[in-house]
C-alpha cells in the first residue's frame, strides 16, 4: 500500500530549485528533440552552405570623392558571391604616392597612451591571402575609375 507522506515546510530556496527541477524533468523529452533538431539543422547548413573561397567573386563599385584635397581620393563597395556587400571602404594616396586601402571602422569614444582616438574595424580580410585578393581588386577597379575620369592616380 502506499504511504501517505507528510508536508514538509521547505526554505524557499529549496522549493525553487525543486519546481525548476521538476519543470526540468517534466520538459526533458521536448528539450532533446529541440537539441536534436538543433543539431541537424547544423549539420545540413554546414554540408550545404560551405562556400569555396578560391572561387570567390567580387564585385568592387568605386566612387571618387568631388573634393579630394587629403590623401583620400574615393570610396568603394565590393559585394560577395552577390549575397553580402561591405560599404565604407576608402581608398587614398599616401605621401609616398602607393596608393592604401581602408576598411570600414568607427571610433570606440576611447583615447590610447597619445591621446588619439581608437578606431575598431568593422569588416576587414581575415587571411593575408585574402586580403590581397581583395586590396588588388579594388586598386585595379581605382586605377580603371580613375583613369576613365580624367584624374591622375
């Protein structure tokens, strides 16, 4: 026969922890599926969303500034496999007369040792390899804009 248990007062806490763990138990079957299903999913977009980098295409759009008094001379966008762009890239002229690119990034509000603002990037390259890939297109559609336009790069 079964036995009837008494009611015990139980600190608060204690009570918590219990009625999580019981809602814990009582939800444990619809918890795996989520995280089997979960899982899955993770599988599926790794086998069908692996992208091959050595054929990357890129789309560069460069816009020279109207006033170009600084080093900057243009801005640019490039677009991926026609699914992701990055906007804000700038393109100058260094004193030296190389011409640098510039990924897009936004001033953090902190000062270094110097007292010069700190800048953080927003997009950039992770590989070197990739980076000069990307940095030769953009100078070579540059140097094509530029040279359509009339200006000396």
């Amino acid at each position: 026969m079964f036995q009837r248990k008494s009611l015990v007062v139980r600190k608060p806490e204690k009570h918590m922890k219990n009625t999580f763990r019981r809602k814990v138990l009582k939800n444990r079957g619809a918890i795996n599926a989520v995280a089997q299903k979960e899982a899955e999913m993770k599988e599926n977009s790794v086998a069908n969303n692996t992208v091959n980098t050595n054929h990357l295409n890129i789309k560069v759009t460069v816009t020279p500034m109207k006033e170009s008094e600084g080093c900057l001379k243009a801005n640019a966008s490039i677009i991926l496999n026609d699914v992701f762009k990055v906007t804000g890239i700038r393109i100058g002229i260094s004193q030296k007369g190389n011409i640098f690119v510039s990924m897009p990034d936004y001033k953090t509000g902190r000062l270094d040792d110097n007292g010069k603002d700190i800048y953080q990037d927003i997009a950039y390259p992770v590989t070197r390899q990739f980076r000069q890939e990307l940095y030769d297109q953009i100078v070579k559609e540059f140097n094509a804009v530029m040279g359509e336009g009339g200006q000396e790069v």
